[in-house]
C-alpha cells in the first residue's frame, strides 16, 4: 500500500478543497450580515452574496472580498429598488390578508377573496425567491427583471419547490442553532445556487 504524504498537504486535493470553500462561506455570511446590518442594504447584499456562491458551483469563483463588493456596487441601485419593492409589497399583502381575515361579509364572497389574495401572496413569495440571484445576471431593467423573475418562478414549479425547501431546512437550522443564522444563510444559498444555475443555463441558451 503506497502512502503519499505530498498529497496530504497538497492545496488542490479534495479535502482542502472543501475546507476552502467552508471558510469562504463562513466569511462570505459574515459579508452578507454586516452589509445588511442597515437593512435598506439587505438586497444589495444578497445579490453581492449571489454573485459569489453562483461561480462557486462550478468553481469559477474569485476572491470572497473582491467579488462581493464588486457585485454589491455594480448592482445596488437595481438591488436595493427591488428589496424595497418587496418590503412594500410584502407589507400591503399581509395588511390585506388581514382585512380579509376580518372582513364582515358574506362568506362566498370572504372566501373568494381570500383565495385570490392567498395566490397573490404565494406567486408574489416565489417570485421574491428568485429575484437577487437573477440581478447578478440580469443586465436589463427593473421592469424586465422582475417579470423575468415572475416567469421563471411559475414555469419552473419543480426547482422553486426545491428551493424553497432548502430554505425551510435553513430556517430548521437557524431554530436549533441560531448563532450561527449569517453561516446557515450562505451555506444554503450555495446549496439553492445549483438550482439557480441550472435554471439560468437554461435561459441562456434559449436566448443564444
């Protein structure tokens, strides 16, 4: 059996490879997290998050610190536009339901109206889902990224459905050991970034 100490300390093996990756994680949660900490950034941030975890999975990532700032300056207006969007958006959602759940009026017409607003509410989440990592890619306007993003989430059901469940398992996570919530948070948008990838690759193409 022939051992081969070189191959232990060799930077390019499996084993180091993974542990690379693990620490790039965990500075890049920390990344996201400070960036975020005036919340109106929060979008810019995830988006600066995205445009490192997408390379990875193929590992055609850069520096941690230099791809993340890179992408969070040349993306933040568009981000941050967006982030605000969904807070508004989430926000009058949730005040209808709540109306609605309240509503003095008859029950045909309460239940109808709570079941558009409840689609409204699920088609509005999903599209928020794919919202930053598309912008890494996505050159064109608010507009066009938004309902780009609005097509996608509807007409791939089995990658959003994917997606979302990992971000279940994050929120698992972040139950159980929530010190760690900005590492949890990187690491399973490195997970969803397969999906992601995948699905944009697939645009691409079709655009080509």
């Amino acid at each position: 059996m022939n051992f081969n100490i070189n191959g232990i300390f060799n930077p390019e093996n499996r084993f180091w490879s993974f542990i690379d990756k693990l620490v790039n994680l965990c500075l890049l949660g920390v990344l996201w997290a400070l960036f975020s900490l005036p919340v109106v950034t929060a979008g810019a941030a995830t988006t600066a998050l995205f445009g490192y975890t997408l390379p990875l999975t193929e590992d055609e990532e850069g520096y941690v610190w230099q791809t993340f700032i890179r992408t969070f300056r040349k993306k933040f207006v568009k981000s941050t536009v967006c982030w605000i969007g969904i807070l508004a958006g989430g926000g009058f959602l949730l005040y209808d339901l709540y109306c609605c759940i309240h509503l003095n009026a008859l029950g045909a017409l309460r239940i109808m109206a709570f079941a558009v607003l409840f689609c409204l509410i699920i088609v509005f989440s999903l599209t928020a889902v794919w919202i930053f990592p598309l912008t890494v890619y996505e050159e064109g306007t608010i507009r066009q990224t938004i309902g780009r993003a609005v097509v996608i989430a509807i007409g791939n059901p089995g990658m959003t459905v994917a997606i979302v469940s990992l971000y279940a398992l994050f929120g698992i996570a972040v139950y159980y050991i929530p010190v760690l919530f900005m590492v949890w948070f990187a690491f399973f948008s490195y997970l969803t970034s397969y999906f992601y990838r995948a699905t944009f690759r697939k645009y691409l193409k079709e655009e080509e």
